[in-house]
C-alpha cells in the first residue's frame, strides 16, 4: 500500500478529529470536528492524491485503495 495510514489519520487532525469516515471507489468520505485541523500537504506526503473539502468534510483521494485504507484507519480509531 502506498499510503500511509497513520500518517492520513494525523493529517486529518488525529483519531478525535474523525466523527466519520467512509470509502468511495478513489476517495475516502470524511466528516471531522475541525476541518482547520487537516493538513494538505501532510495527506500528500502521507501518499494521497489530492484534497477536497467543504465544510467539516473532507474528501481525500488516496486512488483504488480507497476501501483497504479506509478498513485501516477503522480498525485503529475504532
């Protein structure tokens, strides 16, 4: 995997930053607190694509591996 999981978890502000998160074909859907908190150019470095965000949600495009990724990050947020 080209990403790297813990490093899109802290660029979206750390585990209490993310209320939802959800995984859509390239992208993962993600409602945090403080949208001030998430970091572009941290997701970049961490392997994503690119950023979308509107509001308190984040749209962060991390390729095919949208699905795997977004399991990871369930599994270690809970």
């Amino acid at each position: 995997m080209a990403a790297d999981v813990n490093a899109i978890i802290a660029a979206l502000g750390g585990a209490g930053n993310i209320i939802e998160m959800e995984p859509c074909i390239t992208r993962l859907r993600t409602e945090v607190r403080d949208a001030s908190l998430v970091d572009q150019a941290a997701l970049e470095a961490a392997g994503a694509h690119g950023l979308m965000a509107a509001g308190n949600v984040a749209q962060v495009v991390v390729g095919p591996e949208a699905d795997t990724i977004a399991s990871y990050i369930e599994d270690i947020i809970g």
